[in-house]
C-alpha cells in the first residue's frame, strides 16, 4: 500500500498564523483542516500532503487572496525558516545552497525536486512537485518566490531573475507576480522555474558559516535517512516514473538499477505491497493525463509528457483509462 507522502510544519504554521490574524480561531481553522496549531510547533511535525493541500485551499479562499502563495512571508520570518533554509545561509555561495536545497528537498516537502542546469546564455533552477496527485499551481508559486527571497537576504544582492516559468496557465494577478519577481513571467510551460543570469551562483553568502553548516548537515542526513527508511518501494518508483516518464525510459529494468535491484526483486517487493509495475505506470500516467489535462495542456503536449508515440495512442490509452476522449473528459472539467 501506498504511504502518504508528508510535508513539514514551516508552511503550516505561517498559513495557520496568517488565518488566525485575519480573525479565524484555531479551532475554526482545526475543524476546517484537521490540524492542531499546538502540534505544529514540534520542528519535526508533519502532515500529510492532502491535508496540506486543504490548508492552502482555506486559506486562499478564506483570505480572499488568490496570490497568497507569493505573498505569505515577504516578512521577516526567520523564526520560521526551515533546516533547509539555514543550511542554505550557512553555505559560501548560492551554487552551494541549490545544491543542499537539492540534496535535502524531502525534508522540507517529500514530493519536492529541485534541479539545476546550465544552459547557454542562463542557469535555470527548476522545482518539480513528484506527486501527480498532488500538483497544484499553489505550492510551485511559493517555492519559487521564496527561493528569489532567501537569495537576496542571503547575499544582500538584488538582482532580479531573466524570466520564470509556470506550468499553470495565466492567473488573475498579475500584477503581484511582477512585484515579486520584477521580470518576464511566462505560463503554460514545461516547467516551474527561476531563469538566472550566468555567474549568479558564485555570489558569496554573507552569512557563510563553515562549522554550523557542517554541524547542520549531519542532522539532516540523519532525518533524510530517516524518510528514505520509511518509504514504500511503491513511492519510490512512482517517484522514478514521474521524472523519467517524458524519455520513455519506464521499464522496469532501467528503473530497478536505478534503485541497485534486480527487476525480480522490484516485481516481488511491489507484489508484496499490493500492486504491480504495470498497475504502477498505468496508474501514473492516468493521474498525469488527468493533472494535464486541469492545466489546460493540449494532447499534443501531454503525449510528448506521458511519454507516447503520437497523439493517436494517448488518445486510445486515454478513451480506455476513463472511456471518453480527451476532449470530452476536458469539457466535462470545465
């Protein structure tokens, strides 16, 4: 059986702080959400991923502000930065803060990616939510404008990015990603992601501290172990299915040397958790069609993302998986 993939308490409390301040109890916001305040002061406390989703929905929709997942904490809430977040500021440079954002990304969320590439003429620094069932336009938006934020209160450089890239289509708010970010914003894209000028990551940290971040480090391999411990076999290769669905490399040969086992010991340790690699991927892919789909992509985009020959066979798969076209199944949404 699938576990439920877990987020930590940073986000929670400042959303829950948020609501409490525009007049809700914590009891109203605990009825509406499940989630005690109390218990959010823990620094290890997680939840699990859909109940942070209906956090994020409440508050938006009891704030009546759309773009609160850029906004929430353009405060000074360093009481609220996570391990991460002060690791980062422990580092020398920005390069190296990416790097153990990277590395420790499921600490702060289990569904997180971070990613940087070198392109010709850029550095883009890509976040990716791994979690088909989960992906939403909230949590790109804030992971983003709170990377640009720590960035600048890192180094004391303000420099703005080339552009960013959203997956989602245009919102209603325009205007507030242009205060946050001061550059192009474009939608409907391959990727949530920050574009940066070359030579960006070289910039110093001022608040570099070898010896903490060291001391800091060690703790968070021991929590990332931890998770690792924890995870099902079925969520590790989910996890491996998203990223590599668009290549067309889903076999269960490529995916069991990815995790150093054979492909009888991938096919026996999902047997033993209920399922199978085929259910696996299918299931994968149904979920990605339909988050696709929500967004507004066309079947010529989800094809070349689910990793199929041409349209025609997306379409077929699709008319199989929900016994409707892709089409249909879009109005229907609407």
């Amino acid at each position: 059986m699938t576990s439920q993939r877990t987020t930590s308490s940073v986000a929670i409390v400042a959303l829950i702080d948020l609501l409490h301040d525009h007049g809700f109890s914590h009891g109203v916001i605990e009825q509406a959400t499940g989630i005690q305040r109390t218990k959010m002061e823990d620094p290890y406390a997680r939840i699990p991923m859909d109940q942070f989703l209906t956090l994020w929905e409440v508050a938006i929709q009891w704030t009546q502000n759309p773009a609160l997942p850029l906004t929430l904490r353009e405060k000074d809430d360093s009481e609220l930065m996570h391990l991460v977040a002060h690791i980062g500021m422990a580092c020398s440079d920005l390069k190296e803060a990416i790097e153990k954002w990277s590395r420790y990304a499921r600490l702060v969320c289990e569904a997180d990616r971070i990613e940087l590439r070198e392109e010709k003429d850029c550095t883009v620094l890509v976040y990716e939510n791994t979690s088909p069932d989960h992906r939403n336009i909230w949590i790109p938006e804030h992971h983003l404008a709170l990377a640009f934020r720590y960035g600048e209160i890192f180094t004391g450089v303000s420099q703005p990015p080339l552009a960013v890239r959203f997956q989602h289509p245009p919102t209603t708010y325009p205007d507030h990603y242009q205060r946050v970010f001061r550059c192009p914003v474009l939608f409907n894209q391959d990727e949530n992601a920050l574009v940066l000028p070359k030579g960006i990551l070289s910039i110093p940290i001022r608040t570099t501290n070898r010896y903490l971040g060291t001391i800091l480090s060690k703790h968070a391999e021991s929590l990332l172990a931890h998770l690792e411990h924890n995870d099902s076999v079925t969520d590790r290769v989910k996890t491996l299915v998203f990223r590599h669905i668009a290549t067309g490399k889903v076999d269960a040969v490529f995916l069991a040397g990815l995790m150093n086992m054979h492909p009888k010991t991938l096919y026996r340790k999902l047997k033993q958790e209920g399922t199978s690699f085929q259910a696996l991927l299918e299931n994968t892919r149904k979920e990605l069609a339909v988050s696709h789909l929500k967004q507004g992509l066309s079947v010529t985009e989800i094809t070349f993302h689910l990793g199929f020959s041409e349209p025609s066979a997306f379409q077929r798969a699709f008319k199989r998986w929900f016994g409707k076209s892709p089409g249909t199944y879009r109005y229907l949404l609407s």
